[in-house]
C-alpha cells in the first residue's frame, strides 16, 4: 500500500478521534487549556480547527496524492527509491520563457 494512503487514514482516524471526543462532550488536557484562556466560542473554535479540520485537510491531500500515484505494480521493492516529483507532464515552462514571438501574438484582439 502507498505510503501517501496509510498517512491520509491516520490523519482520518486523528480527525475522527477528536471530532468523537468534542461530541460527547469528553474533555482533554488541551480542550480545557484553550476553553479557560480563550473561552468557550473561541477555544472550541481553535481546537476545532487543530485537531479536526487540519487532519482532515492533511487526509484529503494525502489520500488523492496517494490515490492519484498508485502503482500496484511496485510492491515493497519502491521502499529505497527517493519519492520525485515529475512536474515536467504537466507544463513545459520553457514556452513560457521564449523570446520569440508567433505572428499571430502582435499585440491584435481578435473579435473586439
């Protein structure tokens, strides 16, 4: 299994832990440190954000990166290769720098 997948899982799980505990009402250690010196709104709304909204943003990017580089073909033998990106699919960024320009691009708007 990709390494993205079980990441993206542990950070669904982390968000469904917390979001569980603030349900029912259970409270941590951190929960009643940032309700006494935030207070209510303000404390359940940043431990919101840390512990429920932040793991399930780091789950959704890490289950489509994941998901979106699967290879059931690689196995356990891809455990020593690096992890590279391949921008190069993507866009070739040296169209963007040319100095030449195309007779067509003079400046002229078309349909105008």
């Amino acid at each position: 299994m990709n390494e993205h997948i079980v990441f993206g899982l542990f950070a669904l799980y982390v968000a469904s832990i917390s979001l569980y505990q603030v349900l029912v009402g259970r409270q941590d250690a951190v929960l009643s440190l940032l309700r006494r010196f935030w207070g209510r709104t303000r404390g359940h709304s940043l431990y919101f954000v840390a512990n429920v909204a932040l793991p399930m943003l780091i789950c959704a990017l890490c289950l489509g990166w994941g998901v979106r580089h699967y290879d059931p073909a690689s196995g356990f033998d891809r455990l020593d290769k690096p992890l590279h990106l391949h921008l190069d699919s993507y866009r070739d960024f040296r169209q963007l720098f040319h100095k030449e320009r195309a007779p067509d691009s003079l400046g002229v708007v078309y349909g105008a």
